[in-house]
C-alpha cells in the first residue's frame, strides 16, 4: 500500500470512528431523556439553601465587561451646522454649569455625580445613585 493511501485510510478510519462514537452517544442520549424529562425538579432560587452551603453567588458574572458613559448634556444640531464645526468651536448642551452629571451602565442611569480634576486626568465623583426600585420606576413610565 502506497504511504499517500496509508494516510487515506487512516484518515477515514478516524472519521468513522468518530461518526460511531456520535450515533453511540446520541443513542445514549435518546435513551436518557425520557427518565431525566419525568425526573425534572425545578428549584426556588429566591433565598438559597443556607444550610447546604449554596448561596445565590454573583462572582461568575464580575468579570463581564459594561460600558460606562458620564453625560455632561445633549443637544440637537442640524446636519449643516454640524459640518461647519471646526476646531476651537463651542456647542451648547441642555445641561446647566455646576448641574450633576448623568453617570450611564450600558445606557440606563444609575448615578449622578460632578466633575473633579485629579493628577491632570478628569473623573466623576457620585453624589446620588439611584436606587433599583427608583429604575425601575424609570423604565415603566
């Protein structure tokens, strides 16, 4: 047998192992579900099972990463003016000077806060978040 035809057949024999491999598993599978659908208990997650030692846990989602914007105010411009703009120009937002900034988590408010100057690099400093009941009182009006 030529080395090019060798390779050819190990190949497939590879690829029919693993189709076999799948129909064994998905027959296994198959076999399984009836038992695990009757079986299925589903669990209260409200208050956690404190005397098992399992607790409704957020560490799995700190990782996840949201975007943060600081409102300073808003304005709308017409297309003409926008494109007259240039360097040095001045737009004037709806926001008042000394007025708290709006502090936004992916699009939904939940602070407020001011401006301050640290090291030369600009931040905020929150002076009221909002409360959840307050945001959701927000997103149903």
């Amino acid at each position: 047998m030529s080395e090019e035809n060798a390779s050819q057949t190990t190949a497939e024999d590879g690829w029919g192992a693993a189709m076999a491999e799948q129909e064994q598993t998905e027959a296994e599978a198959a076999a399984m579900a009836p038992k695990a659908a009757s079986a299925t208990v589903f669990k209260d997650f409200s208050g956690g099972d404190l005397k098992t030692g399992t607790h409704n846990d957020i560490d799995f989602i700190l990782d996840i990463p949201v975007q943060l914007t600081v409102e300073l105010g808003r304005t709308k411009i017409a297309i003409k003016n926008l494109l007259q703009l240039a360097q040095g120009s001045v737009v004037e937002l709806d926001g008042l000077a000394g007025e708290p900034m709006d502090v936004l988590v992916n699009g939904c408010l939940i602070a407020q806060g001011e401006v301050v100057v640290v090291n030369d690099k600009f931040g905020i400093r929150l002076t009221d978040i909002i409360t959840p009941s307050e945001r959701i009182r927000k997103l149903n009006r």
